[in-house]
C-alpha cells in the first residue's frame, strides 16, 4: 500500500494525491468494519450472545471508537468476554488486546459481589486458555481499584474500552482514580471509549439516576477533570423505550432481568439500558 501510495504521490498534483489518500483511508475501514461484522456472527460466539448485538451494536460502536487491526488495546473488565470474543480475534494477527480482569479471590475476599466477579473473571481467563486458535495470545492484568490499579505501562495503548462500568467505579467512589489511570496508560493522540447506562436528563444541572444509571453530563465532565477532551459522541446505543425508573434500577431490565418472572414481559419488550457512547482523546501534546 505505502509502494502504491509512493507512486501516486510522484505522479498527481497535491488535491489528487490527497483524494487518493482518503480513497485508501475508506478502503481500509470499510475492510475492518466487515471483519468486525464477521467476527460479531462468528459461530464461536453463542446464539445468545449474538442475539444481544442489536442492543449492543459492537461493529459501530467499536468502528465509532476509531479501532484498526494494528492497534494496541486494553479492555477494562469484560466479565464474560461479550466483546472480548470480538477484539481478540480481530487484533491477534497485527495487534494486541490486553484485559484487565477483576482480581482473583485469594480467599480473603468478604464482599459476595466482588467473590461474584473474582470467578467469572477467572473463567474468561481459563476460556481464553482453551481457545486459543480463537483468542490468540491475550494479556491479562488484575484490577480492583483502589488497590489494584495496574492498568500497563505508561503511554501502552492506543485505544482503551470500558463498557458499563463506570457505574460501578463511581458508587465505589473511584471514578476520578479510575479515569486518571487510564489517561495515564494511553498514548498520546490515543482514544478512551465509554458505554454507560445512561441516567435521565432532569434539567441542564440535574439528572435522576436510579441504580446502576450514570447522567452523561457527570461522566463527560469527570473525564474532562482526568485530562482528556470529548471528541464525540453517538446514539448508537441509545434506547427511547428504557423510562428508567424500575424497582431495581437498570437490573430490571435484561440481560439480568432482576425481578425475575414480575413484568418479565414488560422488560424483554423494553430491551437492554439506554446507553451514552462517549469517545474521549488523550491530547498528542502530553
């Protein structure tokens, strides 16, 4: 590509040579947006898993986020791997996905949510052991802020993801720490992508936020305070039908179905959360 490119620029005038540029640009990511979409079929993802891409939308979100098959990636606590089972693959060949799990119970741990994480954390981890024909070679790193705040090394990634845990950092009073060590971690010029539930709008200074919801104005301005300029954001995942004010808050609705067989109906038909997708910058400068 760089030889064809060479040429071009030896033969054209400026406004041609750029056209050809730009030509190559949408080239290229329309080729990674169809291995994404491949990868999100793919038939080592499980039915269910593949059902919930039209909640999810992981080609757009993850074209939006500016992703290439080149990069270096740190993927913040993917539990069960829903998109790890994308980003591996898709990075193995020219790439490198790093995970940050949630740290392994040492036998020490009392909070059953935290035991809770510890092991579907460790099954991802043995998962990626046993596959890795799909997976490639997949760092892992541990993370239980505060104490557990090793992301990787000072200016690694390209491009950091996060996907519906933010909510949990910030009712543990550790969103700011988390954010800032992500700024840390990424490259200059590098990208941090956000999805969160997203908390309703009340006016211009407040929101209501029942469990597990985040107000979007809140999260832009807690990065903003970590270092980092918003550069955009989409309503990709956006969902109009979630009203968000169920008796146990975004758990209500699936893929928990928190209330079990009481308006199970209702839910299924609402869908998963309404969710902002933020994509935030680390300024080249730094």
């Amino acid at each position: 590509m760089l030889t064809i490119i060479s040429r071009i620029k030896c033969n054209l005038n400026p406004v041609l040579f750029s056209a050809a540029l730009f030509s190559a640009a949408a080239v290229a990511q329309t080729s990674s947006a169809a291995d994404l979409a491949a990868l999100a079929e793919h038939p080592f993802r499980s039915a269910e898993d593949k059902a919930r891409n039209q909640y999810r939308h992981p080609v757009e979100t993850l074209s939006f986020f500016g992703i290439q098959p080149t990069m270096s990636v740190l993927e913040i606590w993917p539990a069960r791997g829903w998109y790890t089972d994308i980003l591996a693959p898709y990075l193995k060949q020219q790439g490198k996905l790093t995970i940050a799990n949630f740290r392994v119970d040492d036998g020490t741990m009392q909070d059953e949510r935290k035991i809770f994480w510890s092991r579907i954390s460790e099954k991802l981890s043995q998962r990626i052991l046993q596959h890795k024909d799909h997976f490639g070679s997949v760092q892992q790193t541990e993370f239980d802020p505060p104490a557990y705040m090793y992301l990787g090394a000072v200016q690694q990634y390209d491009l950091v993801l996060s996907f519906r845990n933010a909510h949990i950092w910030n009712e543990q009073g550790y969103l700011l720490d988390v954010f800032r060590a992500v700024f840390d971690v990424l490259k200059p010029g590098g990208v941090f992508g956000i999805v969160e539930h997203r908390a309703s709008r009340v006016s211009e200074i407040s929101s209501s936020a029942v469990e597990g919801y985040l107000d979007e104005s809140y999260v832009i301005a807690v990065a903003e305070q970590a270092g980092f300029t918003l550069q955009a954001k989409s309503e990709i995942n956006a969902n109009p039908k979630d009203t968000k004010d169920y008796p146990k808050g975004v758990y209500a609705l699936p893929p928990t179905l928190a209330m079990g067989a009481v308006d199970r109906d209702k839910y299924l038909a609402i869908g998963e959360s309404d969710r902002m997708t933020l994509k935030f910058v680390k300024a080249a400068t730094h």
